[in-house]
C-alpha cells in the first residue's frame, strides 16, 4: 500500500548533486521543490570532490529548508558493485546467509569491507532463482553519509541510482510492462543501460559517457577538462553526418564531429549489450529506448541514436505522473527533469511503490536502527521491573516492624566492636608511619654505594689501552648537550648545568638539591677516538643509563688542538662526555624493599658482607 509522506531526496552523482522535496498531492506525489548544483572538477582535483559536495549540500539545504529533515540518499551507479547472482530454490528463511556467501565469491574485497543489500528478482528459467546484488564500500558510503549528516540531514536510506532510476520509469510508463524497453541514463562517468521486459530487469555500465565526450573535446582542441566542458556545454551538438555541419562554422563543425565520434562508442556498446541480453539471458530485441542524464541535453542526441540503434528513441519523464508545485521554476524544470530520475525513484521508493527496494545501510544508521530494536525490548523491561519494584514495596513494607526489632537487638552488641575497629584503625597508623621511617632508611643504605656500582659498571664496559678516565662527577641539567664551541669542553651552562668549577676540580655536587642528578660528566684523555666514542655506545646501554637520551653525536666531545700543559702531547686528545641517567639508577640491582630488609646487590657482594 502507498504511503505518501513529505519525503526529501538527495542524489550525489559524479558531477552534480540534486536534491528534491516531494508532497502528498491526491493519491499521489507533487514536487514541490527541488535544486542542483553542478560539481565540475578537473581529474586532477578529485582529491578535493568530497569538499565540493559538502558545500553543494548546505546550500541546497539552506535553499530547500529542510535542515533536520530525514533524507532518501541515492549514490551513483559508478561507486556500487552489481552482480546477477544465480541461486537454487531456497527457503525464504536461508536466503540471507547464501546471499552473504555469493557476496564474498564475487565481489573483490573482503565482506567486512563492503555494505550490500539484495532483491529476488522474478524466475527466467524453472528452478533457478536469480538475485540482483548491491554492494558498495564501506568506506565510501560512511564518507558520504558523512557530507549529508554534517549538513544537518538525517539518513532514512541509501540507494543506487540505478534501481532508483528504475523503479521511477516503472511508475511513470506502466503501459510499457510488457515491451521490450531500454532506458539510457548518459552520466558523467558512465551510462548505465537498463533493461526492462515483462517484468524482468538487467543492467550493464559503460565509461562512454559524458566525461568521456569532454576528454575527446580537451584532446581535439589541445583544451583543459573544464574548457572543453564548457565548450561542450555552450556550442555542443551531435552532427548527424549527410551534409549536416555544412551550415556551421569552421570550430562548431569540428565540434561537433568530435562529439558524434565519442557518441558513436556509445552507440556501439549500447548495442553489444543488447546482443549479451539477447544471447545470455534469453531476452528479446527491445522495442523502444529512453534517454536521461546531463548527456541527454546535447541537441541532436535523440535523433543521432534512433539513427544508430535504428530504434524508436525519446526523452524519459521521471515526472509523468507527478504534480508540479507552484514554487518549481518550470522553465527551469525543462532542463533538469532529463537528471531527476534518481531522486524521483528515491521518493517512489519511500511510498513502497517501487518494485526495488535497495537499501545500502552506513555503519552509524546501522547503530540508530539497532538501538532502535532494541528500544521495544528495553521499555518492557522497564514495565517489568516496575512491576517487581512495586510487589516488592509491598512486601517490604510488612518486613519493616521485624527490621526495626532486629536493629535494636544489634544495637546494643555494636558498641565492643567499634571499640575493637578503633585499636586495629590506630595500629594500621603505627605500621604505615614506621613502614614510611623504614622505607627511608633503606633509600640511604642503598644510595651508599650506588655510584660505587655505577663506576664499577663503566670500568668493567669502557676498559681500553688506548684511553682513561681522569674526572668522574654527578650533574643535574635541564638540557644534555655540551659546549662545541669552548676549548676546554666544559658543560654548557646555559642549560644551568652544576658540574665541577674549572681548574680545581671542587665538586659542585653538594649544591645540589637532593634528587636531582640525572646525568653524569666525565672527561678523560685517549689515542684513539673512534675507541672513546664506541666505548659511549656501550656504556650508555647499560641499566644505569638512559640510552634513548644518549646520543655519541652530540654527547660527546673531543679535542684535537688542546692548550695549556698537554699542548706537547701530541698523540693525546682530550674527551668530554655526558651520560644520561635513568630515572631510577639502581635499576633492577635492589628487592623489593617490601619483602626483606635485606638489599641485594651485585654478584660481587654477598649476603653475610
């Protein structure tokens, strides 16, 4: 049964975005309003059409008024996987799970990747069944859906242009149910060939179409895309041979050689398909042949086809049987009637008039709808549980007399345990401000002889011939980085560096404030300075060090043109290094002091030391 309700329309093609607003009229549908933005992009600014539609979108929204509204998506037949899929007679029931199984054969990509939806389509041969597969990538869809929800519309369903396109002329040409018919729809991609006859459906895209016209102009007259389109759309006409381009200009003669060429490829694959249809699926010759899309409005197109097709051609009316609101532009109308099958279609579906039903579900509408299922579950749930809530109010309430006496009873035997709660919550005191004293205490004993460990672990790794150490000490600094630009390779201070006064050697560790060494410099002489360097490499990925700091490169320095008592000799080099400590420089050296008073140390300390 029809259901005609106010029903907002939205087609996203290749090249241009439509959206219309249908309204109940009598016993059927008025347009009341519609709008299109054309979205012509250079190939090379594909990357930037999802922006284009956005923008095309909140216009239209603001034109039509129809912010928050529900809205019938239709994408085109270029971006969907179709596929006729043979199936055995199968009960209703099990159609589902061998439709999702054929979907994973026959579409290449993965099943979680893709949405896809499914018609039955009518028996052609005894014992067959025949199913019409839909499917689209995941990804693109949200994307799209993405556009439409972020204009303030609100996604009812998706569908293709294709079976939109269908169920319009369906509606539209019922004394057409038992002839042959083919309906051209010539995009700006594809043009997509749809068959009709008796009831049967098949469909067949081809990329001679629209853009590829434009690219036969752009590469006729050495043109940009959006030149030749333009030319295209302002001087454009199919020549019909015989003389015809005699009366014309020198440019619009070559012009319109070029497009008759382009739709020439045309003509050819409309006809291959019609021989697969007659040969594979045992259809007959069509009768007749409509025309539709931005294609269609080339002067000449009609005409050229029925020549080349040698068939009856004519315009296809998406809106036959509609009425016209008096807000529509009629003149306008003219124009764009020949590209609103889709959305024509979209609204046909929405009054269940249509004999497809395609729906392409985006992941967020699939949530709503499944919350919505659920909502029936939930607010019986909710009726139960009041119900329960208020049998056991009543009940509750005869329990409350005995609660009471029960309390007193309990009442009078708390007081002692409270008392014991009291003594155990003042020992747990005691323990933890002894276990902070303890804890203390052994952060000194191990703090003892942590250095001593540390030295002893880059005596052990960075032991050569070739160079020594000759000054050890702790520093603290906000940035770890040497001076490259002084002689002597003291610590940069601009980083406010504590590190020994230069000359003396006095530490400036005690000026320190505790706990914030993170680094240690050391200086020393080598003969080799490849050694000093690979020695850094080593030491700094020991346990104590924080090797994703340290850096050979920047950390550590030596000096070839040294001044002062060394200055004679000459095989000797000077080094600085800084080595980044870890937070914690013990490392993994100590127990947990939790578990054992005693500290274990290296191996080469033993317990009764």
């Amino acid at each position: 049964m029809a259901e005609y309700k106010t029903t907002v329309a939205l087609e996203i093609g290749a090249q241009s975005v439509t959206m219309g607003v249908f309204t109940p009229s009598g016993k059927g549908y008025a347009l009341s309003r519609y709008a299109r933005r054309d979205i012509l992009l250079d190939p090379v600014e594909e990357g930037m059409r999802m922006d284009y539609v956005s923008n095309a979108i909140g216009e239209m929204v603001t034109e039509l008024k129809v912010k928050g509204s529900d809205v019938r998506n239709v994408v085109s037949g270029q971006q969907v996987f179709m596929r006729f899929i043979k199936l055995p007679l199968i009960d209703i029931d099990d159609i589902s799970e061998h439709v999702g199984y054929e979907a994973q054969q026959h579409i290449p990509f993965p099943l979680e990747d893709i949405v896809y939806s499914y018609q039955t389509l009518p028996e052609r041969e005894p014992g067959e069944q025949e199913v019409l597969l839909v499917a689209i990538k995941k990804d693109v869809l949200d994307n799209l859906n993405t556009q439409v929800e972020d204009n303030g519309l609100k996604t009812r369903s998706v569908d293709c242009s294709i079976t939109s396109l269908y169920n319009a002329y369906r509606l539209n040409y019922p004394e057409d149910e038992c002839d042959s018919v083919i309906l051209l729809d010539i995009g700006a991609k594809t043009t997509d060939i749809i068959f009709s006859e008796n009831g049967r459906f098949f469909t067949r895209s081809v990329t001679a179409a629209g853009a590829f016209i434009t690219n036969n102009i752009a590469r006729e007259f050495n043109l940009s895309f959006k030149e030749a389109e333009k030319l295209k759309l302002e001087s454009g006409m199919v020549s019909l041979g015989n003389g015809f381009t005699d009366s014309l200009d020198e440019q619009q003669a070559a012009l319109a050689t070029t497009i008759r060429t382009a739709m020439s490829r045309l003509s050819s694959e409309v006809q291959r398909t019609i021989n697969h249809y007659r040969s594979q699926y045992k259809g007959t010759a069509p009768t007749k042949a409509y025309i539709c899309g931005g294609g269609a409005r080339l002067p000449y197109a009609v005409e050229f086809l029925q020549a080349a097709l040698n068939l009856p051609v004519e315009y296809l009316n998406p809106l036959q049987v509609f009425s016209i609101g008096s807000k529509v532009d009629e003149e306008a109308l003219s124009m764009d009637a020949l590209t609103l099958g889709p959305v024509v279609g979209a609204a046909v579906t929405g009054a269940k008039v249509g004999e497809f039903y395609i729906d392409l579900v985006p992941t967020s509408v699939g949530k709503d709808r499944a919350e919505l299922e659920m909502l029936p579950k939930i607010m019986a749930g909710g009726i139960v549980a009041l119900i329960g809530a208020g049998a056991f109010v009543f009940m509750a309430g005869n329990k409350v007399k005995e609660a009471e006496q029960v309390n007193e009873i309990f009442s009078s035997q708390l007081a002692p345990i409270q008392k014991i709660a009291t003594a155990v919550q003042n020992s747990e005191t005691q323990y933890n401000e002894a276990k902070a004293e303890y804890h203390q205490l052994a952060s000194l004993y191990r703090n003892r002889t942590e250095y001593t460990d540390i030295i002893r672990c880059i005596a052990e790794v960075g032991t050569s011939y070739n160079f020594w150490f000759t000054q050890f000490e702790p520093v603290h600094t906000e940035e770890l980085s040497l001076d490259q630009t002084a002689e002597s390779g003291s610590v940069n201070r601009h980083a406010r560096l504590f590190a020994p006064s230069a000359g003396n050697g006095n530490s400036a560790l005690a000026s320190l404030p505790s706990g914030q060494v993170n680094a240690l410099y050391i200086k020393g002489y080598a003969m080799n300075e490849q050694e000093v360097r690979d020695a850094y490499e080593k030491i700094s990925k020991q346990k104590y060090f924080n090797g994703e700091e340290a850096d050979k490169n920047k950390h550590v320095q030596i000096i070839t043109n040294e001044s002062g008592p060394n200055a004679s000799l000459g095989y000797l080099k000077t080094f600085h290094m800084i080595l980044p400590l870890q937070d914690k420089p013990h490392g993994d050296l100590y127990h947990d002091i939790d578990e054992e008073v005693y500290l274990s140390v290296p191996e080469y300390r033993t317990k009764e030391d």
